[in-house]
C-alpha cells in the first residue's frame, strides 16, 4: 500500500489512522494510492474497479488523479467506476445531483470510458428501485468487487448515506436522510427545505465487500465524529464505527480532523511528552475539568491519577506548575483590550503604548464585528482609540427574497409621498416579483435584487457600528470582488482582494488589527477573508516599518469559540455591557430570528454569542479565577520573521 503502510497505533485507537499535516498533502497521498492501484491492473491486463464518494472532501483527491491524467498520463482506459450514493429524487443535470459533481470534479477530465461510470439513478419510479438496488450489486460483483472504496464521513457518522439505525449487513437500497445531513447540504441547495428527504446508497454491508477501504476527513468540523468512529464504542448511532469490524480499512486524515483523537487531544494519555508552556496549560485545564477543582486546589494524587506524574517529576513540585498556569489565565484577563496606558505591560496581552491606537476591526459579513467582539469594539471606542471597520464583503446572499420586496415597496411609497416619479422603481419591482415567483434553489439573483441585498447589510452595519459609538468616516465597505458571485460559492480569492485591503491598511496604518479566526461558517468565507488580510499583512511588513509593529488579534463567535488554553486576550463584559453588545447585534434586522444561512446551530446570533462569551467566563471561574458576567476571548496571530 505504499506510503499508506505509515499508520501510528496507540491502545485508544481501533483501527489504522494516518493523519497528515495538510488536507493537501492527504489528498496528493490518496490519490497517489488510487494510481497505484490503476497501474498494478494496468499491468496485469484487468480491470480496476473504483468505488468512489462525492462531497467537498474528495475533491482534493480527485483534483491530483486529473493533474495525473494530463501531466503524468495516467490512463483511465481500464477503470470501472461505482459511485456510493445519490439523491432522490434527482435529476441527472441539476446542479446538486452526484452525476453532475463526478463530471464537474473528474469524469470531464479523464479518458474513462462513459460505458464504465455507474452512479445510481435518482429518476427511477419508486416501484422500481428495489429491483434497480439488486442489479447494483449484481453489476459489482460481476466485475469482481470493488478493488478500493472510497469514504467521506458525515457529521452523523454517515458512510455513504447509511445514516444512524443502518445495519451492518445492509445492501443498496433507498434511504431517509438524517436532519443534520440535510442541513448540511443546505448550502447546495439554497436552503434545507429543497434537499431532498431520502437518497439511494451503497449499504454498509456492500462497502465492506470492497478489498480495501479508505475513510478520508478534512477539518475541524470532522474531527468530534471522528473520534467517536475511531475510538468510540461499535453502534448503530454511529454507522462508522462498523468500520472497525473490517480488517482492510484505515482513515487519512489532516491534523484538524484529528484533533480530538486522544493521541493529539490528550497525549499524556497515550506516552512521555515533551512538555512546553502550551502543553501544560492544556493538561491543567483538562485535569482541572476532570478533578472538579480549581487549578490551585489540584493534587500530586490528582496529577497521578491521570496520566500526568511525567509533568510533575520533570518540572514539579505541583504547586509551582498551578500557580504557574493559574497566573498564565489571570494575566490573559485585561479590560483594556487596546493596552493600558501608563502601566507595566509585561504581564499583560496588549502593550500600554502608545496609548492611543489606531485600530481596525476587519468583519468578514457586515454583522460578524458586533456578534463576535461587539463588547470589545465598544470598550475600544470608550477608551478613546482610533477605531476602524471594514466590512469585507456585501453578505448579500444572506438575505430573504422577501426583505427585497419589502424594502423597494418602502421606496416605492416613500417616493411617491415626496412627489417623486416611480414608474421606473415600479417596473424594477414587478420584474423581482415576477422572477422571485419562479425561481429555483441557488439561482443567481437579478443584478438589482443583489444590489438591494446589499443595501439592506449595509445600512445594518452602519446602524451596529454607529451604536458601537463610531463616526461614519471610520466605516468601510470593501466588497471584495472574491464575494460577489451571486452564488452561495465563491470564487478564490485574488490579487485585487489583497490589494484593496492593502491600500486600507496603508492608509490607516493601525497599531492592532481584529479579525475572524473562526472557519466554520457555511460558505468558508471567514477563511477567506482571514487568508486575505494575512497576504496582505506580509506583503507590508516586507517595506512597511509600522506593518511589522502591527498585532493581529483573532476573534471568534459566530460560528464558534476558542478553547480556554488557547485564549491570550479574555476581555470582561458586564452586565450593562452584554445588553449593549446584544442591543449592537440587534441593528442586523435581516439576520434576526432566523437568518439565511444559520449553519448546525438553530440559535439566533446574539443567543449564540452571549452564551458562549458567558461560557467562556465560566470556564475561568472553575479554574478559580474572577466571576465575570461574560468574556469575549482573542488569540494573537504569530507572523512568521
């Protein structure tokens, strides 16, 4: 199996797991395999049956074995293809169906033969899909099994479509999908509503048929489901644990996805570590967890009792690591997120000079600013700091059709009660309707009704940053060009995005910069966005003096919020200041009760954040530090020298 053969083994772990840095370099690893494999049938004169998967994660894989094809002429000639699954019903050449994906992402590219693709048929009578589901399995193994198959994991523990309650002998056959899988696939279909409610899948108990099997994740939001299936004990709650009954499977997986396995989370479990700074704050906190104590209330029984006796003999006695850890979080708590001034700043996140910053809030939508660091952003404008917002994109694919309708029937009435002409406005709205009556799931927006989704956002943001206490030259609308693809995708950021977020920081030239550094929105765009402004940043700092005296400050909250040993910046919000930061958040009136895209979790924004700003200063009270109302949390950016 070549460089797949390298899998680490520890007593947690219930079968082969290789985790690579970088989803790239997994991708490159797989794909490598899968030409093996085509290469060794080659030779032999037979064929090479592939079973392959479709969503975001194999797209790497599929992307290297196109660049095989054309820079290294790897031929397709002698491959037979079955895919796992597809939805129902679906047609053919919609957007959304597993035909349309497997084109888009491989089959156009390669010279497989069409006679060889088999993907099961989302247009069948429902009489007729049983009789179908035999004839699938008939065909693989009339050509002798699967030779490699391919899996990607829901977040349900799904392996194709086999959603909870599978059995691990099931077959092909006609699914109902799982409530979270359609959320997921929301953001394909311009809302969970249009997802279909059932698929046709490979069973559980035909992927084990397959000589080989490999379970590919990607990132952070795999990584809890992961573990269960890798560590987790066999259920039919998670149907990838059967996996762990096969002798032929093992997992690829980059260093997100695999994050939460014991030997990454909590290798003091698993061997000897190398004990740094992180680290030990890391087991302290978790032990804190464990024990129920305080960090300086933990025992050398307690340090023993759970895996960390190296820690004290290496660099004990335990006091001197609790108080040591203890006074790492008190130092991390400032209320004075822009410095103190006049105050020794050797202990504290922010330096005290100069005393008056100038700052730049960079919110990737125009309501991440207040939803994520809103008590900040206020507290920063107290203390008398330069503060700037930069809205990096229009957001305007998160609002209703039917806000546009609202908002140019307000103008509409609002023209006519001046005296002002309307036929043009009017003509405008009856094309909206007109369109918006017919149209389908992830259809580009008219220009106009893109342009109204983008006023909406806009007037939101000036209305939360105004609340914020800034004056409106401190406002800025980027619209980077990487957003404003009408779609829910967008394109890949380029070198006009960086440049235009340059020519801002030059003319600010701020002292601190904030950003998103939680990358679990539904369309990536936060990543994006913070992959920008880190281009950016290092192209400056090559010429620019204060560029290199610049702090990036990452903030998280919409989506999701850092663990407590990773905070270096826990800034205290009270109770007057929650009720601002929410009244802040409130200003987004389109993104209230229920917004577009609301990703897994059903909380409106300002609930969210709320509850894990107090979430975060409650994690510091069980280790014995203050009792604050709530906390909004930052890690700083390390730029490479």
């Amino acid at each position: 199996m070549g460089r797949l053969n390298f899998f680490e083994e520890t007593r947690f772990e219930k079968l082969p797991v290789s985790v690579c840095t970088t989803e790239k370099e997994a991708s490159l690893k797989v794909a490598r395999h899968i030409a093996e494999i085509i290469k060794d049938k080659q030779a032999k004169g037979e064929i090479a049956v592939l079973g392959l998967a479709t969503g975001a994660t194999p797209v790497r894989v599929y992307e290297n074995l196109v660049n095989m094809h054309k820079n290294e002429g790897l031929s397709f000639q002698n491959v037979v293809t079955f895919n796992l699954d597809e939805y129902y019903p679906m047609q053919p050449d919609a957007k959304q169906s597993y035909v349309s994906f497997m084109d888009e992402h491989l089959f156009n590219h390669i010279d497989i033969k069409r006679e060889n693709i088999y993907i099961p048929n989302g247009t069948l009578k429902k009489e007729d899909i049983a009789n179908f589901c035999i004839k699938y399995e008939h065909k693989i193994g009339e050509y002798g099994g699967l030779d490699i198959q391919i899996l990607g994991i829901g977040r349900t523990g799904h392996i194709g479509f086999n959603e909870p309650g599978s059995a691990p002998n099931s077959g092909t056959r006609l699914v109902t999908l799982d409530d979270l899988t359609r959320r997921d696939a929301s953001r394909d279909f311009g809302g969970k509503e249009n997802v279909p409610t059932k698929a046709i899948t490979m069973g559980i108990g035909t992927i084990f048929k397959a000589k080989e099997i490999i379970l590919i994740a990607w990132g952070k939001r795999k990584s809890s489901i992961i573990m269960k299936a890798v560590e987790g004990e066999i259920s039919g709650n998670v149907p990838a644990t059967y996996l762990q009954l096969s002798d032929n499977v093992k997992f690829v997986l980059d260093k997100d996805a695999a994050s939460e396995l014991t030997r990454f989370n909590t290798p003091w479990l698993v061997k000897d570590c190398i004990w740094d700074d992180n680290l030990i704050k890391k087991a302290l906190i978790w032990l804190s967890s464990e024990v129920g104590k305080p960090i300086l209330k933990i025992t050398d029984e307690d340090y023993n009792n759970n895996g960390m006796a190296q820690l004290v003999i290496e660099q004990g006695p335990v006091y001197n690591i609790n108080i040591n850890v203890f006074n790492q979080l008190q130092h991390s708590i400032t209320g004075w997120p822009g410095g103190k001034p006049n105050s020794d700043d050797s202990q504290r996140p922010e330096r005290a000079e100069p005393a008056r910053k100038r700052s730049i809030i960079f919110s990737p939508h125009p309501d991440d600013d207040v939803i994520s660091m809103g008590g900040t952003f206020i507290r920063l404008v107290d203390q008398g700091h330069d503060v700037h917002v930069a809205y990096q994109t229009s957001g305007n694919t998160a609002v209703w059709d039917t806000d546009v309708l609202r908002y140019v029937e307000f103008a509409i009435d609002f023209n006519k009660s001046i005296g002002q002409e309307t036929t043009v406005l009017e003509r405008i709205y009856e094309n909206m309707r007109t369109f918006l009556k017919t149209k389908k799931p992830n259809e580009i927006d008219l220009e106009k009704i893109r342009d109204v989704k983008a006023f909406i956002r806009k007037s939101e943001a000036y209305a939360g940053a105004r609340y914020a206490g800034l004056e409106d030259s401190n406002i800025h609308f980027m619209t980077l060009p990487f957003y404003e693809t009408g779609k829910t995708e967008k394109n890949p950021f380029k070198e006009i995005d960086v440049q235009l977020t340059i020519k801002l920081l030059q003319k600010i030239k701020p002292h601190q910069v904030f950003s998103a550094g939680d990358f679990d929105d539904p369309h990536g765009t936060h990543k994006v966005c913070f992959k920008i402004i880190i281009e950016a940043l290092n192209q400056l700092r090559k010429t620019e003096e204060w560029a290199k005296e610049c702090w990036l400050w990452m903030y998280r909250g919409a989506w999701d919020e850092f663990e407590t040993h990773e905070i270096e910046m826990a800034v205290p919000l009270s109770p007057m200041e929650v009720n601002k930061k929410r009244n802040a958040i409130f200003q987004h009136q389109s993104q209230k009760d229920h917004p577009v895209f609301p990703g897994d979790d059903e909380r409106e924004f300002w609930i969210r954040a709320e509850e894990r700003n107090r979430e975060t200063a409650v994690n510091y009270n069980k280790l014995g530090l203050a009792n604050y109302e709530a906390m909004e949390a930052f890690v700083r950016w390390k730029f490479e020298n």
